[in-house]
C-alpha cells in the first residue's frame, strides 16, 4: 500500500469544507460584520440607530467615489503577524516555533531531537536560538504544548542565553523543574489549566484547550492576535475514551472554528497513515490479557512520560496481586513527579525497592523499566547484556516491550530482543500484539481538526518533508485552495494578514546546534568529518623530531596507528611508510624549505597516494614534527 496517497474519502468531507470557505475567508481572524450590534439586545438601540433617526428627512449628499488604491492601502497597513519555525519543519523532534507580532515575540515549544547515525558521539541536536538572542528584547513568553524531549528538552540550553518566562499545565513544567535542576537553573514559571485565556505581552491572548496525546496534560492553543487568530494543535490524537477521563472539547473547537481562524498550524507526524489512531485502551486490555494468564515474572518497558500507561500496569498489577519495582532512572524520576503531582496512584505496600526483588515470587512481581527504545545504556538493554545490578533475565520471563520503535530505532530495539529471546524470555511486542499505540492523528482525525477548525491558510508542522507535503495534500483534498497552503523550511517566516499570506525564505539561521557533553555549539561540521574518517579508515601519526639548525632529522620518523592496521602484523607496511616519509623530508630539507606547514602537506599526501595505493583506504593521517 502507497502511505503518501491520500484516502479519497475525503471528498465526502470536500462539500462541507468548500461550503463554508466563502464565509470563513469574510470571519477568519475575527468575528463576522455585524456582531457589534449585538449589544441592541433588551430594547437599547445602538449609537448607530439614533443617529440614523436623526438624519432622517435629510439630504443625502452622493457618496464620492473612493480612490482605485484604497483597497490596496488597506492591504499594506492592516495588521500582519509573523510565523518562523526555528525547528520541526523537515525533521522529526526539535519542535520550536516564533509567532511574532510588531515589538513582541511568542516562542511556541523549545525541543531537541536525537542524533543522525554519521553524528559521531553527538548525544542530541538542538535548535539554533541565534535569532530570539538578536531579538532577545522582544521575547514574552515561551508557551509548552506538552512534556515530551522533542517540545522540552531545549528549555535549559534556551535558558543559559536567555531569561524567559514560561507558560504550561503542570505536568510538563514539573518536567522541565527536574531539568532545570541537573543544569543548576532556574526560571519564572507560570502554571496555566485546560479552558484557561492568559495573556502573554500586549498582543498574544492565548486559550488553552485539552487535547488527547501519549503524555498527560497535552494542550492546543488558540493564539488571538490583533492581525487574526492562530490555533497550533500541538502533537494530538482523537481518543473518544481517554483512560484519563478528560476528553477533547469538541464543542469549544467548532465555536473557535466558527469565530473565524486566520492560520492553523497542525501536528503532521502521522499523516501517512490512512484510518483512526487506536485508543490508549486498547493497549490497556491487551495488557489485561496478559497479566490474567501469566504466572511469570512480567518485566514492561515503555516510555517514561507516559503515566497514564504506567498508571494502568500498576493497576493490573494490584488487580493480579502483583508488586510493582520501578527500573531506570527517568522512569523513577518521572514516576515520583507524577506520584507527587497526583497523576500516579499507587496503594500503600505495592510499590518494592528494585534491589529486593529476589525475595519475591515471580508470579507475584511486575517490573516496569526504560528501554523500550533498545537504549544501550538503558535498564533493558542492560538486563539482556547480564549488565543489570537488580535484575537478571532468566527462562520463562515474559518481556513486554508497550512502545514501538522509533523511526532510526528498529536495529537497536530487534538487538536487544534477540538478546532477551536467547535468555529464555518470551518477548512480546507492537508485531505481535496490540502492547502500543501512537500519540499521534491519523488521515480521518486530521480531517476531522480540519472541519472544526476551518482556517484561511494553513501551516503543516512537525515532520519530515513527505509529512508536510501529503498533509497539505490533505488541506486542499478538504477543499482549502493550495495558494492558502504554505510548507515551509526551519528559518523561514511566513507573514500572515487578512488578505493575504506569503513565505519569506531564511529569515533566522535555523540549522541545528550540536550538544557534545558540555560541549554546544562547538562541533560542526568538520569536526563530524574528522569523526566520519576516522570511524571509517582510522588514524595515522607520524611522528619525526628534526634539528632546524642543521636542517636534518634528529630521529624518526615513526608510525602510531590507531583502527587502522594492527602494525605487528604489517611491520612491511609500516616501514616502508616511515621510509617513504623519511625520503619526502630529506627532499624537502635539500631544498631548503622552512615552513613546515608545506614539509607536513608534503609528507601527508606522499603518505596518502601510498597507503591507498596499497590497501584502497584513506585513514587520517596527522604529521608531528619536533624542533630540537
């Protein structure tokens, strides 16, 4: 099946949507002509209607004919809002986004994303805050959609350049708190509810509303601008059964969608898959299943932050009679914070210390742990190397892996399986059983947001480039006009108005920032080149001490090798190396050369035509020369 072709079902959706379209472009922004009259109501007559009354019986003069440019002017003067993502455009995580309005700027979620496979000992990338420092007077607030590393995990790199107040539902904030202590920060932190209007600045009147996603308190954002409104909807899905109770208030969206919204921007992660997300309970029977005719040891890795999952296995367990140890250090990070918070309950005499575990029966003990991503460093992925302190894999486990891999994960996550499935474990997974579900809509739920919200223009973000193009694909099947479609780049700005919209291209640098452990900023990208070479053919040094007086070499020159060959058994090689270099600077030295910059290019590419010449590879080969 062809992902990237939409389902055609939704031209059922295209009438309803090109129905409204003529009114919406009118109300978009704003409410619709006439609303102000609608203080007439219990018998006042507007200032309107009695100045009408007044002027009855007179002399209407001709109304002069208004000027061709007037409409124009109006054009260029209405109000204007800027959009510049500075990341999540043409990639998956480092979500962050600027909405900017004349002297005052709204950062939307501030994400990291995890290292490309050639970005050697990178441990994450970030977004480049260059632009929000040039214009670091403006900014007023930096609004959180929801918890995950791919919206938060830039905060505490955000922080150290720049002091900004932060806005967001409790759970995420107490996420970010645990950051901002292991960086030793702080930050001024305002905590908002679901249904809650706040302002941030003078132009930014934000409306908080509930949305279902794979972590609690996930938000959408209706963003009022004096230039029109903005609605981001945040990473979502349509659950119509949240395990948490709380579902989405599809009533407060429609009326938004009524009132009129200028520019939507919406979560595309999902966008290739055709059909509904499942809900999260169907992960909870599957799991229910599981416990019920299992008289093993029930080991679950799945995703830290989702507490309403861990909540359901601690559930199952009391249900089985089971304890409960908790393994990895973010996953008992974020299960003492969502304990403390109220959004973990676990009864008194269920939860163990991970390290008295042998004690217990195993048909009595439920371990829940990290790793669900075949981490190497993880809790998993150290019980299947025999590497745990606490746990030790052992025929008859039954392993639960509730997540699916990452895209970039499969090789890591398949390792670690083989490695539990060759203790004696029985794994189960997403292939196998329903044990996960995504946090993420699917083609019939886009659609629906679509309808309700029914923008002027619209803004795909969060995905790669095929995300972004097969859900704007989806906005035109709908009916929107793909001139009121705009895909953009990281760094690009789009200006939006009631008229109109266009894209500005590059505005801000926007490419990603390398964190290298304490290290930011200061790997680029020779650096990876240097790392790339030296993974692929290794490293030569050679090293040769030379008299400048004399113009002669004292000793030397010597070959170290490193991950290139093992030089005892190929001395041959290696010595006819070192006399090819001692030949090359013996030249140089007759004719007199000083600059020993040209005597090391010299012997490095003397060296490079011989090595390649003799094993077709081209290791790093860095020339040493000491004066004496």
């Amino acid at each position: 099946m062809n992902e990237q072709k939409i389902n055609t079902s939704a031209k059922a959706h295209k009438s309803a949507a090109s129905g409204n379209r003529k009114t919406n472009s009118s109300r978009a922004g704003g409410r619709s002509r006439g609303t102000k009259n609608n203080n007439t109501a219990g018998g006042k007559r507007t200032q309107t209607a009695v100045s009408n009354e007044k002027n009855m019986g007179k002399k209407i003069a001709p109304r002069k004919k208004q000027p061709s440019g007037n409409k124009n002017k109006r054009a260029i003067n209405e109000p204007k809002v800027k959009i510049i993502p500075l990341g999540g455009l043409g990639e998956i995580g480092k979500n962050m986004t600027a909405v900017e309005y004349e002297n005052e700027i709204l950062i939307i979620d501030c994400g990291l994303s995890f290292p490309d496979d050639d970005m050697f000992g990178i441990d994450k990338v970030i977004p480049d805050f260059s632009y929000l420092e040039e214009n670091s007077k403006k900014i007023k607030g930096l609004v959180i959609t929801h918890g995950h590393e791919d919206h938060i995990g830039g905060i505490p790199y955000l922080l150290k350049e720049l002091n900004v107040p932060i806005y967001g539902m409790r759970f995420p904030l107490g996420l970010i708190e645990n950051k901002l202590k292991e960086h030793r920060l702080r930050a001024v932190m305002h905590t908002i509810e679901a249904g809650e209007i706040f302002k941030v600045g003078r132009h930014f009147k934000i409306e908080a509303l509930r949305i279902t996603h794979s972590i609690a308190d996930s938000i959408c954002m209706s963003i009022a601008t004096p230039a029109g409104r903005i609605f981001h909807t945040g990473d979502f899905k349509i659950d119509y059964t949240p395990v948490d109770g709380n579902p989405i208030d599809f009533a407060r969206l429609a009326q938004i969608g009524s009132e009129g919204v200028l520019l939507m921007m919406a979560d595309s992660t999902n966008v290739l898959r055709r059909g509904y997300t499942a809900s999260e309970r169907v992960v909870g029977r599957t799991l229910e299943n599981i416990f019920r005719r299992s008289d093993k040891r029930i080991i679950i890795a799945t995703f830290s932050s989702n507490v309403h999952r861990i909540q359901k296995i601690i559930d199952l367990a009391v249900l089985c009679k089971r304890k409960v140890a908790i393994s990895g250090r973010s996953m008992v990070n974020v299960v003492d914070l969502a304990k403390e918070l109220g959004y973990i309950k676990i009864p008194a005499n269920v939860l163990v210390d991970l390290n008295k575990t042998k004690n217990i029966p195993d048909k009595e003990l439920v371990v829940i742990t990290t790793g669900s991503q075949g981490e190497p460093m993880s809790a998993l992925a150290r019980m299947a190397s025999s590497d745990h302190k606490a746990i030790s894999i052992k025929p008859g486990d039954m392993v639960i892996l509730s997540s699916s891999p990452v895209p970039g994960n499969e090789l890591t996550v398949s390792n670690v399986v083989n490695q539990l499935v060759e203790k004696g474990a029985e794994v189960i997974y997403s292939d196998i059983a329903d044990t996960h579900v995504s946090g993420h809509a699917c083609q019939e739920e886009l659609k629906l947001m679509h309808s309700l919200i029914r923008p002027k223009f619209f803004m795909p973000v969060h995905g790669e480039y095929r995300h972004l193009k097969t859900h704007a694909e989806l906005a035109h099947l709908l009916g929107m006009p793909m001139e009121n479609i705009f895909i953009l780049q990281n760094g690009d700005c789009l200006t939006v108005s009631q008229s109109k919209a266009f894209i500005t291209k590059k505005v801000a640098e926007a490419e990603g920032i390398m964190v290298d452990g304490l290290g930011v900023g200061d790997v680029g990208n020779i650096v990876l080149r240097d790392r790339r070479l030296l993974s692929e053919s290794g490293l030569i040094i050679l090293v040769a001490a030379i008299d400048r007086k004399a113009n002669t070499i004292v000793s030397g020159p010597d070959i170290i090798s490193r991950g290139f060959v093992y030089v005892r058994e190929n001395e041959d090689l290696i010595d006819d190396a070192c006399s090819l270099a001692e030949k090359i600077l013996e030249d140089c030295m007759s004719k007199n050369m000083k600059d020993w910059n040209g005597m090391k290019t010299a012997v490095r590419e003397g060296l490079r035509k011989y090595i390649y010449n003799k094993t077709k590879r081209s290791p790093v080969i860095l020339p040493i020369f000491l004066e004496v």
